[in-house]
C-alpha cells in the first residue's frame, strides 16, 4: 500500500512539474537505466506513455541481471537466471562486479566465490568469459547485450527505436568502471546522456515532490544494494532568484563487500555446512549445478529471514539424487555475520566526515536498497542515527530508475521539466604527476604532484594548470590512494605535443615568457581528461589599433584614480600589448587498465550484431515452425468438418481431396524434419497447402463481402440521382432567367454517362452473381466493384465542391445544393433572399 501511495504521489508530483515539450519532426524517448548486480530495473520517459517502470516480456518491473547461453542463442532476466541450474558454466550473473576490474584484482577472486562462471583474462587484462571454440567475450560485452535487452523492451514499448539514455552507477565508481559501462552502452547502441549516481536519482526522485527554501536542508540517502552499501549526504535547497531546485551531493561514504550478495554467500556457506555434516562423503562443492542450486536457494532463504525468525530450506535432488532439507535461524544468520556488524553504518558516519556534518545537521536518512530490509542492517543504522531519522518515504526499489528518468528528461532539448540542478562530486583525491622542468638543457630526473581534483570536487569543473616548458611533456593522473585491493593508481596519461613550434612561432611573432596552459575536466559524468592545451604569451602590439589602444587606453578605465592625460613611453608600451595563443595537440594512453578502443569496439559491436541476426533467424525459424504446426492442425480440422460449414460449402470434393493428399505428405515430412528444416523449407511446406486453400477462402471472403460492396455501390448511385434532378433544375430555371449557374450542362451530362454506364454494369454483375453458386468463383470482385462506385463518387464529389460563379446583380434564381452522404443522405434546394448592393 506504501509503494502505491508513493507512486501516485510521484504521479501527482509530475503533473505538476513536467511539462513535456516535443519537437515537430519526432517526439525523442529518454532511457533510464540502474543496472544493479542482482536487477535491473529501467524507465522510459516518452510523451504519451505513461510515467513508470518499464516492464519486461512477463510484464515484471525488474529484471534479472543474468544473461546465458543456450543452443548459441542468449537468454536474460528470469530465463537466463533459472537456467544457471541446469547450465552453471553458461550463465552469467553479478557482472557488475567486473567492470573495469584488472583480471589480478581481489574482486575476481571474491566473484569465484560466488559464482560458477569460468573466468579468463581478456586482451586488455580486464575479465573475460570463455565460449565454445575458443571464443571469449569481454565483460563489456556481456552488459553491453544486458543494455541492449532492455534499449528493445524500450523501443516495443515506445514504437520507435530509443537511443538517449541515463545509466546510475555507484558514487564510488571510479574512472576504469565508468569508462567499461560507457562502452557497453556505446556497443549496446545507447547514446550516452550522463552517468548519474544512483543516491542522485534517488534525490531527485524524494525532491520532486517537496518545496525547499534558500537555507539548504541535508539528508542521507543510504543505500543498501545488492554489491555493495553507500551512503550520501545531500542538501537540498531553492535557489532564490531562479527559484531552481538545488540537489547538492555534498559527501560520500561506502563499503565493496558489505551487501546482499555477501549476505547470500555467507548463507550459502551455511547451507553447505549443513549438507557436508549430513553427507561427509559428498564433495557438493565440485558440482557446478548443485553449487548453483544452492545459491538459489540461500537466496530465498535470506528473503524469508528478513521477515521471520527461521526458514526451512528444502533443495529435492540437490547431488546425487540427495534431497537436502534443513532449518536456519535468524540468529544463527546474523551470528555468522557478526564481523560485518561494524561495517553496516559506518558508510554513513565516512558521507558525513566527508561533508563535514554532523547527524545533528541531517533531518533524515532516505533508506534505500533491499538490504536495507535485513534486520540487522536497520538495527545498526537505528543506533547510529537514531529511528526516529529513519525514513522509509521513497520506493526502495525504483526511485534511482524514476529519479535518473527526471534528470535525463531535464537534460535532454525534448522536454521542459522542473528547472533541477544536480551537483555531484568526486568521492576520490586525484593528482596529476609531470617531471619537473630541466635546467641548462639537463635531465630534469625529479616527478612533481600536483592535486588535480580533491575529493569532494564538483562534477561539471574545469581548472587550468601552468607549465614553463620548452618541449613535449606529460601528465599523468592517478589516485592519491588505491580505490580498491588489486586496482591500479594510474589511470590516464596524457602528452602536450607541439611545444617547440608553438614556442619559436610564439617568439617569431614577439612574444615573452611563453607558458603552456592545460584545462583539466571533470565531467558530469564522472570522467576526468585534458580537452584542450594551448602555448600563450603576451606581444607587443605594433599595429596602429594596438597603439591608439596604448594610448588611450587611460581614458577609457572607469576607474575613480587620477589619469594622466599623456602617457608615458613605459605606460604605452604596457597597454599597447596582445595575447598570442597557438592550440597545442593532446594525445591519450592508458598506461593500466585500458577502455576499448575504436578498433575492438568496431569488432565487438559487429560481434553482437551477428549474434543478435543469429538470434533473428533463430527466432524466425521458430515462429515459422510454430505457424506450420498450427496450420496443419487448423487444415485438418476444416477438412473433417461437417459439411454445413463455410469451408466444405465453399469448396468443391476434388478440391478438398487434393487439399487432404497434401496435407497427409507435408504432416510426414513435419513429423520427420521440423527439429532440422530451416525457414525457407517451412515457408515452402506451408505454400503448398496455402495455393489449394486460398482460392476456397477467397470465395467465402468474397461471399461475405458482397452485400456491403453492392450496397456502397448502390448508395452512390441513388445519391448521384438525387443530385442530377436537383442540377439538372436549377440549371434550366437559370438558363431561362439567362443567368450563370454552378453546373455547366455539359458536366451534368458527364456525370449522367458515368452514373448510366455504372448503373448498366451493376445490373449486368449482380444478375450474373446470382446464378454463382458457393463452391464456384465469384462473377464480380468486391474489390473491382468498389473501385467502380469510387470513380462514381469522386466524379459526385467533384462537382458538389466546384466554387459557384460570382455574381454582381441580385438574383432570386436557385441554384443546386447538395449534401453528401457523409452528413446527410436527403438532398434539398437553398433557399435564397433578395440581395442587397449596399451590404
């Protein structure tokens, strides 16, 4: 009832608020996406569709983060999810763990643990997966087809292919994380909007339908997910002139390993302790199915302890036809995770050390994530911030998804939206490194670091750093401090080429003390580069404007000091001055853990869609299939019908013989070779009972059509007639009176021929029809006789819409009026009254 009320709460909020404004040439689509370890959960925000989550084929609001192999073709959400029982080593899940993640890193060996997936090093060295004759796919790979699952289930549900898209990720990720999910999108053929945090939708989403003032008021999004726990302190306030909603993430705290699916694992290895005291002998864990098994079900279980105090586990077959049964206790769980207890709350006390506040400024912690429902989660997050702080006032499923749709809908030029600012920071210290400048043309030998942005920085900032340099140098960025166990500090090095001719050019042009000037960006989506470097130097400005500028440049200051009214030759030489600035070439690497290039993003994305055109025909093939099953069901049944129905009336014995011969041999060969028979053969098997069926269908269909085609044709003609005795008076009323009427008499003629010879050629077909019998063709098509009565009506309406003559001189002479079926099917004469010049 909770979740209904604030749903119908955001509905109310955004009818307030959203404003939708579409383009004449399309209305665009924006795509929100919180792609969680356990769900993935989507949003579309497209005028006319109703505000909400998106639902998947089994009209589910979230998905499953699963994608599988099964017969070369791929399967997601529950179907891939379910097949990790029967197919452990094809079924992927938790891939969210591995974006950008070092082959070598600690979270590979955690995600061992809990998964039964083989694991490879890609090209890259980031994660891969193995396939079938020696075909790996890069983790990108995998969420790239996850995304493109969900960009379809957007494009049936809006009509139209959707593109525009807003993905959440963690506040924590960093720069190698962001940088493989944003080419999953890319290759998923998503165009990327921003990366937003999914604490920041969940602001957005608990902001919408609250008023703020100009005092900022702070509250805690925690989140409790599935791969890890955060939280965020955000303060919300009203921008006093703009009146513009400001969502500010202020600071960030987080733990990698605290989550759902750490308290799954450790249930799991509760499970299995059981099972190994019963059956000792029994080495469950080498069996990929019934480890797999067992993780479905430690999940249930966890679900079920979240509400009651003990849950039996029952897993029929479990190995070795062993059916395995067993009782688990809240308190033998929350005992097992007794060591995590510290680590519950301690997200929130690191988000409000990092915005240096206190719980005293907070008015509430947002609780959200399904973890937050485990109770020794809300026990420990109660004795920090007090219960009375809790609060339980947004979906703890869907705000991030419902919050990033609003964002993305403010960014894009499609909509009109609450005016929202979003301000983001970064959780991380990052410093760039560049050697220091040699002396004497020495090797300089000694690295200078210099913070590039600190942590807190806000997302969206640009910052320009100086260099005295006189050749090519580089900038290195890395993490002040690992960011994970097995993540490299390094992330991105960029090189400034160009110097030494920028720097003579410069000089050529007499220029001074040149310095190279780098911009350094961060992104609102989180990702840090170097757009653009520049050599710059001031010159004497020696051109006649660059002198009267020198001086008189005094004169034109507002500044309140006395001017002299002749400057002097030291004055004029320092105003009389320009700026040279000569763009410089910026060049990337990578020098740990690269994104994909052009090159491997060209192959993956030709890979996919050759999977994807696999999976097409695949599915062709079995729709086609399926239709020939049915069909032949369907042609037995018409053939041993009784012989009242429309088929047997409608047909002739040989032609139900020579139907039923058919039948008979392409029943055989579907019985032998519908498993192996590609398309092309099915559409053929079926075509050959399709050219005997349909000349006995198109009978009954015309049968069925004859009525309303002859009575269209005989509308037509009444009405022609009733507008041909109306005419054909008033012409010969205004003839006598030697007035100009509507009508010449050569049209009323011409319409007459057509409105004869269609009347002749009726008579002629309906008189022959009649002696047609059921099981014989037809002597007229309905469709010829529509086309027919068409030619008759568009010749009627032509003339019904012919502009009558003007006319200068008053006159009482009637002319034809006439009305169309469409509005009245009774043709009457106007009735005019006397004109008056003066009027």
């Amino acid at each position: 009832m909770r979740g209904l009320c604030q749903r119908l709460a955001l509905y109310l909020a955004l009818c307030l608020s959203l404003l939708l404004y579409v383009t004449p040439a399309s209305a665009a689509s924006v795509l929100a996406i919180d792609y969680g370890a356990d769900y993935i959960k989507a949003s579309l925000m497209k005028p006319g569709l109703p505000f909400d989550v998106l639902l998947n084929k089994d009209s589910k609001r979230k998905i499953h983060s699963s994608v599988a192999w099964k017969n070369g073709e791929r399967l997601f959400g529950q179907d891939a999810y379910n097949l990790a029982a029967r197919k452990p080593q094809d079924t992927y899940n938790h891939m969210k763990y591995l974006l950008g993640a070092p082959a070598n890193a600690d979270i590979v060996t955690y995600y061992n643990q809990i998964s039964t997936s083989t694991l490879v090093a890609s090209s890259r060295f980031t994660v891969a997966v193995p396939q079938p004759g020696g075909r790996t796919w890069d983790v990108e790979e995998l969420v790239a087809a996850q995304l493109a699952y969900i960009r379809q289930l957007a494009t049936d549900a809006a009509g139209e292919p959707v593109r525009d898209a807003v993905i959440t990720v963690p506040p924590f990720f960093s720069q190698f994380e962001r940088d493989a999910l944003a080419d999953a999108a890319e290759l998923a053929g998503l165009k990327l909007i921003t990366l937003v945090s999914d604490s920041a939708g969940v602001a957005i989403n608990f902001a919408i339908t609250r008023q703020f003032t100009s005092t900022p008021e702070y509250h805690v999004i925690f989140d409790a997910g599935g791969s890890s726990t955060r939280a965020s302190v955000v303060g919300f306030s009203q921008d006093a002139k703009s009146k513009s909603l400001q969502v500010a993430l202020k600071g960030v705290g987080w733990d990698r390993i605290v989550s759902g699916t750490e308290f799954t694992r450790r249930l799991r290895d509760m499970l299995l302790q059981e099972f190994t005291k019963k059956h000792p002998s029994v080495d469950i864990r080498a069996d990929k199915r019934a480890m797999a098994r067992i993780w479905k079900e430690a999940d249930r279980v966890k679900g079920i302890l979240s509400a009651n105090n003990d849950a039996v586990s029952h897993v029929e077959s479990l190995i070795d036809e062993i059916d395995f049964r067993t009782k688990i206790s809240r308190t033998d769980f929350e005992a097992k995770c007794k060591d995590l207890a510290p680590s519950f709350a301690k997200p929130l006390s690191d988000a409000l050390a990092s915005a240096n506040l206190t719980m005293n400024d907070i008015k509430s912690v947002i609780l959200f994530g399904g973890n937050t429902r485990v109770p020794m989660m809300r026990r420990a997050l109660d004795a920090a911030a007090g219960a009375d702080k809790i609060a339980v006032n947004v979906n703890a499923d869907e705000a991030a998804v419902l919050g990033a749709a609003l964002h993305g809908a403010s960014l894009s030029h499609s909509f009109r939206t609450k005016d929202i600012k979003l301000i983001d920071v970064l959780p991380y210290d990052v410093q760039v490194a560049y050697a220091a400048e040699a002396k004497d043309g020495g090797a300089s030998g000694r690295t200078i670091h210099s913070t590039a942005f600190a942590s807190g920085s806000k997302t969206g900032t640009r910052k320009t750093m100086s260099f005295k340099r006189h050749d090519d140098f580089n900038l290195a960025f890395q993490y002040k401090q690992a960011i994970a166990p097995g993540y490299p500090t390094e992330f991105l090095e960029t090189r400034v080429e160009g110097v030494k001719e920028a720097l003579a050019n410069i000089t050529a042009e007499g220029g001074s003390e040149p310095v190279i000037k780098a911009t350094l960006a961060l992104s609102e989506s989180g990702f840090i580069s170097v757009p653009e470097a520049v050599a710059v130097a001031d010159a004497k400005d020696d051109s006649i404007a660059g002198k009267l500028k020198g001086f008189f440049g005094d004169k034109a200051s507002s500044s309140s000091e006395s001017v002299n009214e002749t400057p002097t030759a030291s004055e004029t030489a320092a105003k009389s001055t320009k700026t040279l600035s000569i763009p410089l070439t910026v060049s990337v690497k990578y020098p740990t853990v690269a994104p994909m290039s052009l090159e491997q993003k060209r192959e993956a994305r030709t890979r996919l869609q050759e999977q994807e055109a696999k999976e097409a025909a695949i599915a062709m093939r079995e729709e086609q299939r399926n239709g020939l099953e049915g069909y032949l069901y369907r042609m037995r049944d018409l053939i041993n019908a009784d012989e009242q129905t429309p088929f047997v009336k409608c047909s002739k014995p040989s032609e139900r013989a020579a139907i039923s011969k058919t039948l008979e041999e392409v029943q055989e060969w579907f019985h032998e070779h519908q498993d192996t028979a590609d398309t092309k053969t099915l559409l053929e098997k079926r075509g050959l009972l399709q050219i005997l069926e349909n000349p006995i269908q198109h009978r009954y269909k015309e049968i069925e059509e004859f009525p309303s085609a002859l009575n269209e044709s005989q509308k037509w003609n009444f009405h022609t007639r009733m507008f041909l005795k109306e005419a054909v008076a008033n012409l010969t009323k205004e003839e006598e009176e030697g007035i100009e009427g509507k009508f010449t008499r050569e049209e009323l003629e011409g319409i007459t021929k057509t409105l004869e010879e269609h009347e002749t050629w009726l008579a002629q077909k309906v008189e022959a029809q009649r002696k047609v019998k059921m099981d014989e063709d037809p002597a007229v098509e309905t469709k010829e006789m529509r086309e027919r009565a068409k030619v008759l009506e568009l010749h009627l309406q032509r003339l019904i819409g012919k502009k009558p003559p003007r006319r200068k001189i008053p006159s009482t002479s009637a002319s034809a009026s006439f009305t169309t079926p469409a509005s009245s099917s009774t043709a009457t004469s106007s009735t005019r009254a006397g004109g008056h010049e003066e009027l």
